[in-house]
C-alpha cells in the first residue's frame, strides 16, 4: 500500500497495455442505455461520423431514438413521441438539416406572379392554398396558389379590406360601406352602411351571425351577419381602426373565461379588447399600448391566438399574455432588420420582413436563420396589401408544412407577388 502510494508509476499499465485499452470498443462494451446517454451529448454531424466507425458503432446510434429526436427538436422540428423509430428520426433530421441550410444560404424559396387586374390591389386574404384579391378596377379575385389559375372573378365596390369563405366573399370598402358576395354568382348578398369613413378591417364569424369592422371614422362596429344590421358602435380610437380580430379566449382571468368571444381592435398607438357575445353595448375590458409617447407607432399587423396578443412597434415586436395583460417579451433583433414589421408570430419561429428582405426569426434565440430579398413592393400603412401565407411551420417543422405559400404582397404594376417554399430535396 505505501509502496504504491510512494511509486505510482508502478500502478501504471505498460505500453502494451494501453494499447490494449485503446484497442477495446467502449461502445460496445457499455450497457445500452449509458451508451445512449453518453450519445446524447454529441453534436449531430459528429453523430454522423460516429456512424461510419463500424457496422457496430453505426447500429447503435441507429438505434437511439431519443437523441434523434433531440438534434431534430434543436432544429425546430415537431417531434411525435409516438413514432419510436430512430431510423425514421434520423432521415427526419438529414431532412431538417438541409432546409435549415437552404434558409441560411437565401435557397429555400421560389417566387411567382399573379396577373389579372388593372388597377391597383388593396387588400388580400389567404386561406387553405386560396388567395383573395381585392383591387380598384372594382373587382375581386379568388386565386389557387398551387397553379396560380383564377377560379373566381367577381365585379366588388373598391376594396380595403376582404375576408372569405366556401361560399361567401366580405368586403369592406372605400365608399364607406361593407358588402357580402355569394362567390358562385357573383351577387351582393347583403350590404351594412353606417360608417362615415373607409372600412378598413373586418372580421366575421357565422356561429355567432356576427361581423365586426374598423374604420377611419375612428370607431369598430358590430353587425349582425345575416340581416345587416348595426347592433352596436364602439368608441374609443383616436385614430383609424385599421384591424379588428373576432377570436375566443382560450383562458381564464378575472375578465373573461374560455370560450367567450373577443374582438380586438387596433389604431396607429393603442389595442383595444372588447368582450363581445356577453351584452349588446359592451365596454373595453383593457387598452394595450407600448409607449406614451405619440412618437411610437404600432404597425398594423395584429395576432391573437386567444393565449397571446403579439404586435410589432417602433420599439419592437410585443407579446402580452391574454390572461394578465402582462408584457411576456419584447423582441429588438440584434442584427438586421433594425426595425422589422411582424407577419406571424409562432412557438418557434417569426416571419418578419422590412423593406427589402424576408426574415425567418429563430424565438428561442432572437436570432435571424434565413433571409429572402424582397421587391419594391406597394407599401401600405394599413398593412392590407401583404400577408403570410401557410403559418403552421412557425410553431414548429413536421416535414409536410414547409410547402405553399409564405408571403404575398401587391405590386406597383398591380400584379401579386408570391414567395412559395422551394421543394426540400
């Protein structure tokens, strides 16, 4: 014992037998389960070159779902803990690997151009792989994205606003008044006045025969959908309403409770919510703002998944949680875009964009992971005349959401605009 202790050395293997150790496959010999536990502190492409050791080594990390899963997770895919392939997770992450790529080097988009009207196009709406487009030359235009063929063209008033579905077409107009069209004969269906301004936002929804607006007379009506009737009139806006939501609350506060319907209402500096659906002449439950100052501008994009209110500003882009009204994050890029304008807002990603570019946001790291250039597209202060497209991706990659439409926008030559998901090889 002493004799050890005073010549360590003498504990020491010899030459041979460290070569005997560095000869032996640790790998191999482990327990299973530690082997996948020291595997999980590799990073992917080392994981890679580990598989190509031997057929052994390659086996084993093949088999190690959990680790997987875990590099396909960092890189912002959904993961379905029901598939325990490791197979399948790993071609998952080649797949995720390469358009996560794509987006770095500006290559995992392809633009098209809708051509048909003659006049300019003020407002669009997207929904299900169908464009809607509302123009000047008095018309409206529904679009399949996919083929870029008109299905429907039908004679409108001006259009600032649209909103549509399977059957129906709402607009809100210029000369002050709302209208409702049957797509499959072109009629008006049902038209609302009492407006003294442009109508600039509009949302409807038929389980409650509601439909709401917002208007440059500074005020958000409330209409019954089917008979055209005004039931009521908020005040409020010092400002132009330029975006009203219709959406149900998916949580409790000391305000509302779940599945209670809210509006939402927006003007150049202040967000309004409304407890619609409880009482006729309801009062604002709360006004959101980010500033005092008149200076600060929000920008007219406006989301609300009935958890979360998100916003960009001036400032940055806000997020508030519905239940407390407490500012949750402000988001100020530490790169470009200084100043972005917010499209979607997600679990995992933003789409943001400015004047010349398309960002792809990562929000667990603030950080921009993809860019695309952008034309000089018709820059409206509303925010009318460009949207996203397919949103699910935010929320996370599944390998079927990146496809279709991610940006429109309305050109000065009165064409539309489209960036689409390249295929991802």
């Amino acid at each position: 014992m002493v004799d050890a202790l005073m010549c360590p050395w003498r504990r020491r293997p010899s030459r041979d037998g460290w070569k005997a150790l560095l000869k032996r496959d640790f790998l191999r010999l482990l327990p299973l389960e530690l082997a996948f536990y020291l595997l999980r502190w590799l990073d992917p492409q080392t994981l890679l070159t580990c598989c190509l050791v031997c057929k052994q080594w390659n086996k084993v990390i093949n088999a190690c779902t959990e680790v997987w899963q875990g590099v396909c997770r960092d890189l912002g895919w959904r993961i379905d803990d029901s598939i325990q392939d490791a197979a399948h997770w790993k071609r998952v992450y080649l797949k995720a690997k390469l358009r996560m790529k794509q987006l770095k080097e500006e290559n995992a988009f392809e633009t098209s151009s809708l051509i048909g009207h003659s006049a300019r196009v003020y407002a669009l709406y997207y929904k299900d792989g169908l464009l809607c487009t509302g123009s000047d030359d008095l018309s409206a235009k529904l679009w399949d994205v996919r083929t870029g063929q008109c299905i429907y063209g039908i004679q409108t008033h001006t259009c600032a606003t649209v909103k549509f579905d399977e059957q129906k077409l709402v607009t809100g107009s210029f000369d002050n008044t709302i209208a409702c069209w049957e797509w499959s004969t072109g009629a008006k269906i049902q038209q609302f006045r009492g407006h003294t301004g442009a109508v600039f936002s509009v949302d409807y929804n038929d389980e409650l025969d509601t439909l709401v607006s917002g208007s440059a007379d500074f005020t958000v009506k409330v209409w019954a959908l089917s008979a055209g009737a005004c039931l009521n009139t908020l005040t409020g806006h010092t400002e132009w309403v330029t975006k009203v939501l219709l959406q149900k609350s998916q949580v409790e506060s000391m305000m509302h409770s779940p599945g209670d319907y809210i509006l939402l209402s927006a003007d150049k500096y202040e967000i309004k919510v409304w407890p619609i659906g409880r009482e006729i002449n309801c009062k604002c439950l709360k006004t959101l703002s980010v500033s005092e100052d008149r200076s600060v501008c929000l920008q007219p994009r406006l989301q609300f998944d009935g958890r979360y209110i998100v916003c960009s500003s001036d400032l940055g882009v806000y997020q508030w949680d519905f239940a407390s009204f407490d500012v949750l994050r402000v988001i100020k890029p530490q790169q470009d875009p200084a100043s972005p304008s917010l499209l979607s807002f997600g679990q995992v990603f933003a789409l943001l964009f400015d004047n010349h570019h398309l960002y792809v946001m990562d929000l667990r790291t603030e950080a921009i992971t993809g860019r695309w250039p952008l034309p000089a597209y018709r820059k409206s202060k509303r925010g009318s005349s460009f949207l996203p497209g397919i949103t699910s991706w935010l929320n996370g990659f599944d390998g079927k959401n990146d496809a279709g439409l991610v940006f429109a926008t309305s050109m000065p030559d009165h064409s539309i605009h489209l960036v689409l998901w390249k295929e991802n090889g």
